[in-house]
C-alpha cells in the first residue's frame, strides 16, 4: 500500500515541478508532501530486500543479483533507450520542439548510472537522478546486512549515520555538488538502513513494528516532519542534512494512513493501492518522460496554456490514472522478456 501511496506522490509532485502553473499557497503545500514521499521509496527498498533476506532460508547473494538485475536494471534500461530514440526522431522532425540533453554521452550516463556525475544530461530525465542511488545503495546492501547479522542494529545504524552525514560534510568541505541531480548514494544510506531495521523488527519483533501505527506515532511523525521543514528553512544546509528527518516523518504519517484506510475501507483501499503497488516501478521509469516530451510540450507550444490550481490538481489526478493505465499495459511485455531472460540465464 504505501509503495501505492508512495509512487501517486512521485506522479504529482513532478506534475506540479514541470507542468507551466500559476503560484498558489495550497498548490506549493501539495507539492512539498507529495515531494516527501520519495524518501519512502529508500525505506521501502531496504525493507523488502531484508524482509527477503531473512524470509529466504536458502538465500543466494548470487541469485539475488541476478534477479535484481533482471527486475531492475533491464526495464529501466529498455525504458532509457526507448525514450531516446523517440525523442531524437522526434526532433529530428520538428526541430527544437523538445528539450536540451540529448547526446549519445548523455545516453551512455544513463545507462552506467553515472548521470549524477555528468551535469550536461540532467535535462534528458531529471527524475531519473533516483536510479544511480538506488543501485549504489543496492550494491552496498550485502555489506549492511553483514554488519547487521555480525553486529547488531546499533552497528547498522551507527555505520549509516557515519556513512550519510560523513559523506554530505565531505561534499560540502570539498565544494562538490550536492543537489539532488548530482547526489551521491550515499547521502541516503541512513534512510535506507531504516528501512532495512523495519524490516528486520517485522521479521523478529512484530508487535514493535505494530505499536508503529499508533497515534503516538503518527504525532511523532509529525514533530520529525515539522523539525525537518524548520531545519530546512532556517538553517542553510538544512536541506542537507534533513532528509533522515523528513523520511522518518513521512513514514509514520503514512503508515497510519493506511491503518486507517484498512479500517474504513480494507477491500477497495488495500486493492487499489496494491494494483498501484504492483506498477509502481514502471510508472516511476515512464512518467518523467510522459510529462516533459508529451504532455509540456503540447501545454506550453500547443497552447501556451498556464494552468490555475484547480485544474493543475484534476490535470495531476488524471495525469496519474494515464501513467498507471499505461504501466499496465508495457509492464507485461517487459515482464516476459526479463522471465525469458532469467530462463536462459538458469539454463547457463
């Protein structure tokens, strides 16, 4: 459910960022929540990994690269290539039309998931500055999990801590780049190793993780929030070293979101958002390039339209419904490919 939750707040918030708007206090508020809920796509990644994990009693680290791969990388690529063949045609034929970025290094950053580090191909996908994150944070996952299993969660969270707030100092001291289109994996260990620790209390101590739906929690969810927009804007480099803060915060708030939903609505509620749930992934690769090749151009060439707050609101809504629709319909074709894949791959 909150996978659901998560990639809906990803869709709007990057409608609301692109798409040409007038200013509205409500519409900035709607776009800062929906915003937040990308930090729970670190702590979901680092709950279902080691939920697995300790799940799995023949677990395989040479399988689970495999299938990582194979669920990850290879859609995601498929999507990159797709996306910049069809836009090149594009402005082959219609000149201009689209946007600046695309060049066959631009490309190749991409697809080494070094995009972060190479500023000129920020314009082919800017939401894409997830993907090298989310890799490096797998890739250092075996190494976590180790530290879990030989030393404890104080360890785990002692290492992350160390590894996250060392990093963005060292980055700050150094003068390097560090806004989210340039970020290193790093900066986001801490949110992910929280997420590994949820999953590691589900496993072991359920009933903790159930007192984390409780209204006490959801009040402390908001006091994290709450601290995380003070740091941010009163503190310079508040907005970068708040983001454990923020991702605590929006977790809670969240998670006792859908203990409520369940209550009130368990069918429909958990249905929907577990439909959702299931094409999240997709939606999150195809969605970017929906509104900045399609949708913005026919806006701001088409019809030099500046959109009010409420139909920015019913535009993301809906906006929503389409890239869901459309995940739905290339997630199975992707997904056949990647099981044919994992066929021959056993086969070997």
């Amino acid at each position: 459910m909150m996978r659901g939750i998560s990639i809906i707040g990803v869709v709007v918030h990057h409608s609301l960022l692109y798409l040409p708007r007038q200013d509205n206090s409500l519409l900035g508020i709607i776009q800062t929540l929906s915003g937040s809920t990308v930090h729970l796509f670190f702590i979901l990644s680092g709950c279902g990994l080691t939920i697995s994990f300790f799940k799995n009693t023949q677990f395989s680290w040479g399988k689970w690269a495999k299938k990582r791969f194979l669920r990850i990388i290879v859609p995601y690529w498929i999507i990159i290539i797709l996306t910049f063949s069809i836009v090149t045609l594009a402005n082959i034929i219609i000149p201009d039309v689209i946007i600046r970025g695309y060049s066959w290094k631009s490309l190749l950053s991409y697809l080494t998931f070094t995009r972060n580090f190479y500023e000129p191909s920020w314009g082919l996908n800017p939401p894409m500055w997830f993907m090298p994150i989310i890799i490096g944070l797998y890739i250092l996952f075996p190494f976590l999990m180790k530290v879990l299993k030989k030393y404890g969660v104080l360890a785990l969270i002692i290492i992350s801590v160390v590894l996250t707030y060392g990093s963005i100092t060292l980055f700050i001291l150094l003068d390097f780049p560090t806004k989210h289109q340039a970020a290193p994996f790093l900066f986001f260990v801490a949110e992910f190793s929280l997420g590994m620790l949820i999953g590691y209390f589900i496993c072991f101590n359920s009933a903790l993780f159930k007192s984390l739906e409780d209204f006490g929690m959801f009040c402390l969810g908001m006091g994290f929030y709450l601290f995380s927009w003070v740091l941010r804007t009163f503190w310079s480099f508040g907005p970068l070293y708040n983001d454990i803060f923020t991702a605590v915060g929006i977790y809670l708030i969240v998670l006792y979101a859908c203990s409520w939903l369940i209550r009130i609505s368990p069918k429909k509620s958990v249905h929907f958002l577990n439909r959702v749930s299931d094409e999240s992934y997709i939606m999150y690769l195809i969605h970017g390039p929906l509104l900045l090749f399609v949708l913005k151009p026919v806006l701001v060439s088409g019809m030099n339209a500046v959109l009010g707050p409420f139909v920015m609101v019913l535009l993301s809504g809906c906006f929503c419904v389409v890239v869901f629709m459309l995940a739905r319909s290339i997630s199975r074709p992707i997904g056949s490919l990647t099981s044919r894949l994992a066929t021959i791959s056993l086969k070997k």
